[in-house]
C-alpha cells in the first residue's frame, strides 16, 4: 500500500517535470519569435545585440527543455 503513494507521487512528480518542460519548449519559441523575428522588423534595442540575446535564450531554454522531456519519457 504504501508503495503505491510513493509510486503515484513520483508520476505526479514526474508529470509535473514533463508539463513544465514542454512549457519551456514553448517559452522558447514565442522568445524567438518576439526577440529574433522582432528585432529584423524593427527595434529600439541595438539590434545586434537584441538579436544575440534572443538566440542565446531561445537555444538554452529549447535544449534544457528536451533534455527534460527525454530524461522523463524514458522512465
């Protein structure tokens, strides 16, 4: 009985993880598109640097994202 608590909590958990990496997935692409796309229509901001900025973050919120995902669905 009380394995199955732990085992229902760690998929909550797990469920959990997974939901918020797929937030960053998507967290990922709107700052692309509103950082980077946004920045060769037309901004305040340097461009070039606007541009850099939306690029890092784009990648590193795009490849810890996945990195969530996949260590998730593999369990």
């Amino acid at each position: 009985m009380g394995n199955v608590k732990r085992q229902t909590k760690r998929n909550r958990l797990s469920l959990f993880f997974l939901n918020f990496a797929k937030l960053g997935i998507d967290i990922a692409k709107l700052s692309f598109a509103s950082l980077v796309l946004g920045t060769i229509i037309k901004g305040d901001i340097p461009q070039s640097t606007l541009l850099t900025a939306g690029i890092i973050f784009s990648t590193v919120a795009a490849t810890f994202s996945i990195f969530l995902i996949t260590m998730l669905e593999e369990k």
